[in-house]
C-alpha cells in the first residue's frame, strides 16, 4: 500500500468548519478536540489518531496509518498558550507546527511557509508516495503542482465551503469531510 503523509493547514480548516457547523446549528464546546479559530478535530471510531484520516475509508488502497500528520496553526497569546496547543495536538497525535500571531492577523504566514516547506522537502526525499494535504486554500496551488511534478500523488480533503475549484481539479482526488462532520456533531458530545 502506498505510504503518506497528511499536512493539515489548521487556520483554513477550522474557519472552514466552524462555518460548517454554523451552517447545520451546530454550536462547539472547546475541549480536547476544538479550539476557537485554532483548530479543530474529531474522533475517529473510538482512536483520535492523527495518523488516520477519512481518507483512507475512501482509499483503501492507501496504508491504514499515515507515516506522519503535520498540524499547522497560530495562536494570539503568549508561549504558555503556544505550548498548551502544541501538547494539545500532539496528546490527538500529531507533529504540531504552532506559531505566534498578533491580534491583527486573520493568519500567519508561519503556517503557510511551514506546509510548504515541509510537504516539499518530505516530496524530494521522497519520504512518502502519497501527500494528503487538508484545506481548501487555493495558494496551495503552485505547491499541489510541484508536487504533482515529482511524481507523488495528492489527494486534497477538507469541506466544500470556501474551497478552492482550481486547486480541487489541481488534486489527484478530493474528499469532502462535511457529512463525516456533520454525522459526528450530530452523535458525539465532547467532554
């Protein structure tokens, strides 16, 4: 089975499902699993690892456990605040990338730059065969190309509101996660 590794740009994907959840009435309770405008997860059959994701009941041809999931965010707040969201998305199983930004920022550009990087030089050294990016941002799009470009694979999964057509049709596949977030808000209560 291929090997992969997920990217998950956190701020797109939170904003992302946060409208999404507006959108059904559903209301968040930030625990272990949510954070306001930081990030946002869910449970996965009863195991919170990272390393899987949806994608894999749509792809079983892909390996059942991700080599690593990168989480990226920023924070409004001082160190402690930085630290406590990087052990609280390492305690879900991820490797986090969490960076500082000031009040007036919508994002950080810490969080793009770091996706970047770190899907492009695991895509050189060929680190896994396929790359699960989640957003919907379409300044991914020069990234999903190059990607593509060096023979890795790209699948692409996040929620159909605000996503991005041209970097949809850029991806070699795309799964839409909002029913699987829309069965789980409806039947799970976060403690």
């Amino acid at each position: 089975m291929p090997s992969w590794m997920a990217f998950i740009d956190g701020e797109n994907f939170t904003i992302r499902g946060q409208e999404a959840a507006k959108a059904y009435g559903f209301k968040f309770t930030e625990g272990p699993y949510y954070l306001k405008d930081v990030f946002l997860w869910m449970l996965l059959a009863q195991n919170p690892a990272a390393r899987r994701l949806f994608v894999t009941a749509h792809q079983p041809s892909l390996d059942n456990y991700a080599i690593r999931s990168y989480y990226y965010t920023s924070i409004v707040g001082d160190d402690d605040k930085r630290k406590s969201v990087h052990q609280a998305l390492w305690d879900l199983g991820f490797s986090p990338r969490v960076f500082k930004k000031d009040k007036s920022s919508q994002k950080s550009k810490g969080v793009d730059i770091s996706l970047c990087t770190d899907m492009l030089s695991h895509g050189f050294a060929d680190d896994y065969e396929v790359a699960v990016l989640v957003t919907g941002d379409g300044d991914y799009l020069p990234l999903v190309e190059a990607v593509k470009r060096m023979g890795h694979v790209v699948l692409l999964a996040g929620f159909k509101c605000g996503l991005s057509e041209d970097l949809k049709l850029a991806a070699d596949g795309f799964f839409d996660l909002t029913e699987h977030y829309k069965h789980w808000w409806e039947h799970y209560k976060a403690p």
